[in-house]
C-alpha cells in the first residue's frame, strides 16, 4: 500500500491517548453519585468512545434530564482527576512528530469535547503537532464521529489544507463508519479499545502506532 495521504485525521482516547482508566474512573465516580448500580470494568469501556449522552441513553436508560445530571457530574470529576494524567501510548508521538515535520496536516477528531482533548495534548506537548483540533461541542450537539469529522474537513479547508485524499486513524466502528460516511478510508488501531467486529470495513489494521509510518508516509 503506498498512498499519498494530503492530510491525517486522528482519534484521541484508544489511538493517542491510554484514557480508559481515567474515563471509566469517572463514570464510575458518576453512577455512584446518580445512586445506580456501577456497571462492570468491561461494561464501562463500552463508553469510551461513543457520543456520551448517546451511551447514557442506549447503555444506562437514562432520560434527557438524568444524562445531563450525569454529564455534568462525570465532566467535573474527569477534569479534576484524569484529563491532567492521561497516559500517551508509547510510539505514538514519534510519529505525530515526524508526520508534522514531513509537512502532512494534522487534525484531532475526537468525540471528546475539546477542551479536556486540548489539556490531555498539551500535558503531552502534542498539540504543536496539529493544524486543527475538532472535538464534540460543549453541548453535545455536535458529538457524532461523523460530525467531527465534518468540522475537522470544514476547519481544514478554512485554512487552506488539502482535503482531497484524507485518512483516518482510529480504534473504535465510530471511527470506521464515521469516517466512511464522508468516503475516508480508517487505518484500525488495534492497541486501542476496539474489539475484532469492529475491524470490519477498516483500510487496515495495525498492531502498534510504530506500524503507523510505512502507510501514513510511504
């Protein structure tokens, strides 16, 4: 495989960042609060990734006004305790690193709102390496893979990138199907949070972000 790539857009939890402990460490934080039963380590991970109100609906049954309590309860804990301290995978900023020296623009496209996205990068010293760091909105309303993606582009072109041959990388199916809603192919990241379904549709599948360089810069 050898394409030439006119600019990268990356997931953050699962790809870049090791955020499950911290994410699910919170939730947990949260149900308690909420007075419900704390769902397994296994059942937790489930949310990461997922738009979040999405997950508190389809996964907690919770209503519009419990989501939003849920929200704001799982936002203060996770920004008091976990977005200062989220782990980077080992390999990936090497990576980030040369593909900004090499000149290909990148963005972040995660369905993460934008600010605790930005202090888990900049506690790294990763955002130097980004044009454009696209999140979901404060307010959820843009929160969808598909629709961070579509800012990502949008944000992009404002600036003058190229947004012709674009890819993906990421960990989860919102990755893949998110990104295949606007005709860009997702390398997996299988050291992520995604399980083997979910590889399904995916340009490849790589095992660690030092794979990464042979397809992003051939």
């Amino acid at each position: 495989m050898s394409t030439q790539w006119t600019c990268i857009l990356f997931d953050l939890d699962g790809t870049i960042s090791d955020s499950a402990p911290g994410i699910t460490a919170s939730l947990g934080y949260m149900f308690e609060k909420m007075g419900m039963p704390v769902p397994s380590p296994a059942e937790l991970l489930d949310y990461v990734g997922p738009p979040i109100l999405d997950s508190f609906r389809d996964m907690a049954g919770m209503d519009a006004v419990e989501s939003a309590q849920a929200l704001a309860i799982y936002r203060r804990h996770y920004l008091d305790n976990s977005a200062h301290s989220s782990p980077i995978f080992e390999g990936i900023a090497p990576v980030l690193r040369t593909l900004h020296d090499a000149g290909v623009p990148l963005s972040l496209a995660t369905s993460k709102p934008e600010f605790p996205a930005s202090v888990i990068l900049d506690n790294a010293n990763l955002t130097q390496y980004f044009r454009v760091l696209a999140g979901s909105s404060i307010d959820e309303i843009r929160s969808t893979k598909k629709d961070v993606i579509a800012e990502a582009l949008t944000r992009f072109g404002m600036i003058g990138v190229d947004t012709s041959n674009p890819v993906m990388v990421g960990d989860r199916k919102y990755d893949v199907e998110g990104a295949a809603a606007h005709g860009i192919p997702t390398i997996f990241a299988d050291w992520g949070y995604g399980t083997i379904d979910e590889q399904e549709d995916a340009l490849a599948v790589l095992e660690h972000p030092s794979d990464l360089m042979p397809l992003l810069l051939p």
